[in-house]
C-alpha cells in the first residue's frame, strides 16, 4: 500500500496535459472510463461524465487493481 507521502506527491502533479485513453471501440459521446500513463507507472483514472474528478493510483495499487479484476474480483454477482 502506498504511504502518505507517495499519495500526496502523485496528487501533487500537474496531468493537464496528460493524454486520457479509453477502451478501443468506445465512442467519444458514450459513457466509458478513461486512463492516463502517469510517471513511474502510476495511473490516472476518471469517468466521461465527471472528467474533473479523478483518482490517481501508484503503480503498486493499479497492479493490484489490475491483477484483483482478471481473478474477478470485482464481478457483480
């Protein structure tokens, strides 16, 4: 798990600029999540119809993440 200070310097960075990707065959009208390739591995993520809001994840957590979803984890039962 990420500690304070490693959370709180990828909260820090400046992503205006960052390039937002999104499942391929999505259209940009439809609803759809989107990420961005931080620095060190890390991942920006935000929903098409909030795009202000958005949570960023060391390369630790998005592995995990990554990982917890293909083992289903996160399946809607």
């Amino acid at each position: 798990m990420a500690d304070a200070h490693e959370k709180d310097a990828l909260y820090a960075l400046d992503i205006s600029g960052v390039e937002w990707i999104s499942a391929p065959g999505t259209e940009e009208h439809e609803e759809r999540v989107e990420i961005a390739h931080l620095p060190d591995g890390a991942v920006a993520m935000r929903s098409s119809l909030d795009p202000q809001t958005v949570l960023r994840y060391t390369e630790a957590e998005w592995t995990a993440f990554v990982l917890g979803a293909r083992d289903g984890e996160f399946d809607l039962r």
